[in-house]
C-alpha cells in the first residue's frame, strides 16, 4: 500500500489520479455542423451522416402536392427566409419520412451546404434544448427530423414536451431551425368530437394542440388502385420492367395496404426476378 503521508504523499495521489485519466474514454470531439448533410442526434451527441439516404423527388408518386410543399419551405429555410414547422400525418407507407429525405437531399444539390437535415433518435427530445443549443450559432439552416411521433399512453408525454418547445420560451429557437415531424394517427387533424371516452377525448385534444403549432400540414392518404399502380408504374418505367395489374394488387392485398411502401416492395420483386440491382 502506497504511503501517503509526508512531502510525497501529493505525488503519490497525483500518479493514481492521472493514471486513472489515462483509462478513462476520451471526450467525443465537438460536433462539425458544417459538413455533413446529416445528422443523427442520440441525446448526449450527435453521429456524422456522410451521404444523405433519399430517393429523388421525381421518384416518389402520389404525393405531389405534399412534394412541392415540403420542397418549397426546404428551399426557404436554406435560403433564410422565413419557414414553417411541418407536420405530416396519415397513412402508413405513403412516402411521409422518404419524402423529408428527397426534400432536403433535392434543396442540397441546388444548394450545397447551406441545410442539413438532423434526426432525432427516440426517446432524445428531452434533450431538444441542448440540440439547439449547439446549433444557434452555426451558419447554415437545419430541419430536425422527428419520425413516427407516438399518441398513445407511452408517447403523450413526448407529445406533450413537444408541444411545450414548439411554444417557445424565453430563449426563441432561432428562424433557421425548423421541424419536420411525421405521425400516422389521423385524428390530429379531425376536429370533429366523435369520442365518448373522457381520455380519448383528452388525446385528441391534446393532439389538436400540437397540430395547432405546426405552420404547415400535410396529410397522406391510403393509396386507390389507380394511385397504387401509377406509384409501382414510376418505379418500373425507369428498370424498364413491366407487370400484372392484377399481380401487383393481390401483393398488396397480401400486405394488407395499397401504399407506396408497398409499391416500392413489389417493384423489389420484380426487380430480384430479373436480376436487376436497385
């Protein structure tokens, strides 16, 4: 056991402590905001995304209302002016998360550098102060990417937090900073009170409040046949690979919805079946 007292007992002390020093993980180095055209953002730090994930805009069918809305404040937040928080609701599978990736991969070859697009990894939006924190002083505009946002017992208090910060505080999140939040429950947008169940009441409420913060809606609904079709025909064409109409509905009939999601999945199959790589 090593002696402690006397003139080199300090020492002894200082030996163990930078020894323990040298054991201990090094700090992760700051962030570079500036490089990356994402982010994913886990709480304590965010993780460097070197190539965007994204389908090119002209990719993506059935939606093309949704598509020249999200590209439009995409472009306007790149560019400084002023842009909307955007909530997109509805069905599942119609394309609501691929299109705020095509958004923004599209606003980032027109305009290299100038929006990054964070996602935010579940369960991180206690930390949302912190994120914002960080990314106040940068020079460049980031959408923060909020996927499948949850309104049962286990996702009101992250609704409700939400909501909160959307409010604003005494520290205002800066114009350059938006959100760009997707969820599938379709009553936070119906208004009407259909609800007999005092807390089913009080969900709904309180998703119509945050809906309420949000500048721009976007809803997305189940695909009909025709739609469906048209979406799997957008990814085919370009193969050079033809289908069954009658196939291609009984596939998703198999999967239980007509969507894009869907579409894309068939368009796989028939993709693997000739021996084509996507």
């Amino acid at each position: 056991m090593p002696k402690t007292g006397g003139a080199d007992g300090g020492d002894v002390w200082e030996r163990i402590a930078a020894a323990l020093e040298r054991l201990a993980p090094a700090p992760p180095p700051p962030t570079d905001w500036l490089t990356a055209p994402a982010y994913v953002w886990g709480g304590a730090e965010a993780r460097a995304v070197a190539a965007l994930d994204a389908l090119p805009l002209t990719q993506l069918h059935g939606i093309d209302a949704q598509k020249a809305a999200l590209r439009g404040n995409c472009a306007r937040l790149a560019e400084r002016a002023a842009a909307h928080d955007v909530l997109m609701w509805g069905a599942r599978g119609m394309g609501k998360s691929a299109l705020v990736r095509a958004a923004v991969a599209d606003v980032q070859a027109e305009n290299a550098g100038a929006l990054a697009l964070v996602q935010l990894a579940p369960g991180s939006l206690p930390t949302f102060p912190a994120l914002i924190a960080q990314l106040t002083p940068q020079p460049r505009a980031f959408l923060l990417f909020i996927d499948d946002l949850g309104f049962g017992a286990d996702g009101r208090a992250e609704m409700l937090a939400l909501r909160s910060l959307l409010d604003g505080g005494v520290a205002p999140r800066p114009a350059h900073i938006r959100l760009a939040v997707t969820a599938n429950r379709r009553a936070i947008i119906e208004r009407e009170d259909t609800s007999t169940a005092l807390h089913e009441r009080d969900e709904r409420d309180d998703a119509l409040a945050l809906a309420d913060r949000f500048g721009m809606t976007l809803g997305f609904h189940p695909a009909d046949k025709d739609t469906y079709l048209a979406i799997l025909a957008g990814y085919t064409a370009p193969l050079g690979l033809s289908f069954d109409p009658q196939e291609a509905l009984a596939f998703a009939i198999q999967r239980g919805n007509r969507s894009g999601r869907t579409a894309l999945q068939f368009a796989t199959e028939l993709a693997g079946r000739a021996g084509i790589s996507l």
